[in-house]
C-alpha cells in the first residue's frame, strides 16, 4: 500500500544511498580505530623511542618524519608506509613496529616475543640503531625499555628478582587492572639511555590486555617528558619576570611623585609592557601544550587503576613528590605572568588618565591665556578705533571745511565757526559708520548696505 504515490516506511524499497552520508562520517569512525594497541604475549619485549623538533614541532615538514620511517622499514625488509597516513604497524623481522604522527612529536614502538639473554639488555633495542636515531628528524624525548613477564606464584618473588634493576629510592611497584598486572620501575635513565619498567601479568591476561597495558605506560612517560619541558621555560621565565617586576614596581611608585612627567613615565610602562607581552607570546603555546599533556598523564595513571604492592610506592605517592613540584612550578609562572600583565594594563590606564588630566589642565590653561589675548586684542581694537574716528573725522572737517569756503564767504560766516560747526557732525556720522561696519562683520554680513 502506499500513500500519495510514496512507499510505506517499512516497505523493502527504500533504500540508504551514499548521497545520505555526512563527507566525513567514514573517516571520523575510523579514526576511532586508527591507533590500535599492540598485541602481546608474555614473556615478551617492547621498546619505544619518541623524537621531538626542537623549535616549532608543531609546524615541522611531515613528510621528513615519513622518509625517517620509510628508511627503518626499508632497512628492516618491511611494508613501505602510506605517506598521508598518520600511523603505521607493520611486521619488521621479528618485530612488530608500530608508528604514529603527533601534534608536536612521533613515536616509535618496537615489540618482540621473549627477553633478551640479560634483563634490559642494549641489543633488544638493536631495531632503533645508533646511526638511524641520530638521522632522525628532532631530538629524542623518551626512550622506554618495557619487559613483560609472566607473574610467578608468590607475587613476592617479583621484587625479589627486579631488586638489583632500580634504584631502591626511587622504586615504584603497582598492582594494576584489579591486581591482574604489577607494573615496577624507578623513572631512571640508564647508561644505554633507556628508562626501564617490567610488567609481571597473571598467566590469564590476555594479548589484548597486555598490549594496552603497555602502550599506556610508553604514553604515561611519553606524556610526562613531554610536559616536564615547560619547566625550563617557566624556569628562564621566572628569572626574567624578576628583573620586569622590580622595574614595573619601581614605576608603579613613582605614579604619585608629581615632579616626573607622566608621558615619561608611560612610555618606561609601555616598555615593560611591551616586554611582558613577548613573552606571553613565546611561552603560551608551551605552557598550553604542558596542561594538557599533564592531563594526559594522570589519565593514563587513573586508567591503570593501580592499588598498593605489598608497601611499595604508588606511581600517583611518586608524581605527587617529584612530576606535580615541576607542573606547579611551570602553574605559578605562567599565572605570574598574567597577573603582572594586570598589574600593567591596570598602571597603565591610572597612566593615561593622569596624562589626560594633565593635558586638560593645560589646555585650560592655554585657553584661558587665549581669553586674555582676545580680550587685549578687542581693548585694542576699541582703541584703534576710536583713533580711528579721530583720524577719519579730522580729514572729513578738512575737506568739507575747503568745500564749504566759498559758501561761507558769501555768507559772511568766520571760518572758525564753520569748522566748529562740522567737527561734531562729521565725528557723529565716522563714528555711526564704524559701528555698522563693525556689526555687518559681526553678524556675517559683509555686503550689507549701511
């Protein structure tokens, strides 16, 4: 049956075409399963090394990183990498490589089936040789050396054979995965240049597990030297924040002392200021890259669910007394430096309202001088006009004097009392066209008749 000419909903013709998918859905998903862990079984051998640019790894040429692989694989008779991908496994001799491509680093991880003639011997290493590491394109960040093996029947015996391999102070011994595991190691380097852990597992643990296991302890100390590098950065930091501070202090005091001039004084606070955003600039990314890599870690330490063994140390007891030190130290630098930012931004506008404040006093006082110098100048005028009428009514009485002569000798008149007669008249009317004219330039009406 269908409805208006279209097909039931449960009818067998409709079908889902690729025009209904999202561009990105398959590759989203697959993403999930990109980085897959690796496989192992007891006993067996993992070795894993991760190489780092040492200036802006994040915008490092990838394709440099890919020929570094594509030379190992080839070397070792390999399958030949995908150049656009961004991980790779693949079989390696007897080992099972397994690489990937991270925002700032790449890693390496090599694992093998049984245990070298002598624990954490250099050769179980040989895959990564001494030349191909040197090749490398970075400099090498972690090196991490893990043994898997089977957990003997008194879990004792497991520190008593692992007790002339760590150092005893800074042994840390954990049962993981609901005491199916014991991971032990002491966060040391040796002199082959490899940190060493070994991982006792229950006989039932399977592949699967064991894999994860160990990927997530090459990641927790992959993560935590990653993070740790921030601490050189807060530490130069800090010592340049100390020079800043006491110039910044010393500017903020002379705020209030009125016989420095504030633009000078602004422009010593821009200086600083201008230095502190420098290096808000250069260590944001560090100082991002070290909170998130930190989270990192203690997820990975919150996902082995560890639990005490037999009085040992616990990986959370020993990054709580010597890795969350170094992560609170990079914390209170970087939080240093955005307060004394504050304390600038907050300086710098009492700066520039006491500089406005200023200028507003003297441009007050330039307009008052202004009052006084338009009204000295319109005193003047008045005089120079008045001197004005003066001297324009004394030509007029001169030439109307001369024209009336005639007149005033036909009728008798002294010449004295003509001219008495038109002084008044004659600065009546100069003075009567001085103001018109006076007014029509006032109002604006210079073409106005008088």
């Amino acid at each position: 049956m269908s409805v208006n000419g279209l097909p039931e909903p449960n009818s067998q013709e409709i079908k889902v075409g690729p025009a209904t998918e999202h561009p990105l859905r398959y590759s989203l998903v697959n993403e999930l399963h990109n980085r897959p862990s690796p496989r192992l079984k007891a006993p067996a051998t993992c070795v894993f090394v991760a190489f780092k640019e040492p200036i802006d790894a994040s915008n490092r040429d990838r394709a440099v990183d890919m020929a570094h692989l594509t030379e190992l694989t080839t070397r070792h008779g390999g399958p030949r990498p995908d150049p656009e991908e961004s991980h790779y496994q693949g079989k390696l001799g007897r080992y099972d490589l397994k690489w990937e491509s991270h925002t700032e680093f790449v890693t390496y991880m090599a694992s093998s089936s049984g245990l070298p003639i002598r624990p954490f011997d250099p050769s179980a290493g040989a895959i990564f040789s001494n030349q191909w590491q040197m090749n490398a394109p970075g400099k090498r960040v972690a090196a991490v050396m893990v043994q898997v093996e089977i957990m003997p029947d008194d879990p004792k015996e497991a520190l008593e054979q692992t007790a002339d391999l760590f150092a005893k102070d800074s042994l840390t011994a954990v049962w993981v995965l609901d005491q199916t595991a014991m991971i032990a190691g002491d966060f040391r380097i040796d002199a082959d240049g490899w940190m060493r852990f070994v991982i006792f597992v229950r006989p039932d643990v399977g592949e699967g597990r064991t894999g994860r296991l160990v990927h997530r302890l090459v990641e927790l100390e992959t993560y935590r030297a990653m993070s740790m590098l921030g601490l050189g950065r807060a530490r130069s930091l800090g010592r340049k924040l100390n020079a800043v501070d006491t110039r910044l202090s010393a500017i903020v005091d002379s705020m209030g002392d009125e016989t420095r001039n504030a633009d000078a004084v602004l422009q010593e606070l821009l200086s600083v200021s201008a230095e502190l955003e420098a290096q808000a600039v250069q260590n944001a990314f560090r100082f991002g890259a070290t909170r998130a890599y930190e989270a990192i870690v203690m997820d990975r330490i919150d996902a082995l669910r560890e639990t005490r063994f037999y009085g040992r140390q616990m990986l959370t007891e020993f990054m709580r007394r010597r890795y969350q030190p170094a992560m609170r130290t990079i914390m209170s630098n970087e939080s240093r430096l955005e307060a004394m930012l504050e304390r600038a931004a907050r300086a710098g506008e009492l700066l520039r309202t006491k500089v406005d404040v200023e200028r507003s006093a003297q441009n007050q006082a330039l307009m008052e001088r202004m009052d006084r110098r338009a009204a000295l100048q319109l005193r003047l005028q008045h005089t120079v006009e008045g001197l004005s009428v003066v001297a324009i009514s004394y030509y007029a009485v001169g030439l109307l004097s001369y024209a009336l002569y005639p007149a005033a000798a036909a009728l008798h008149v002294n010449k004295s009392y003509l001219v008495a007669a038109l002084t008044p008249v004659a600065v009546l009317v100069v003075w009567w066209g001085m103001r018109r004219i006076r007014q029509s330039l006032h109002h604006g009406e210079p073409g106005k008749e008088l």
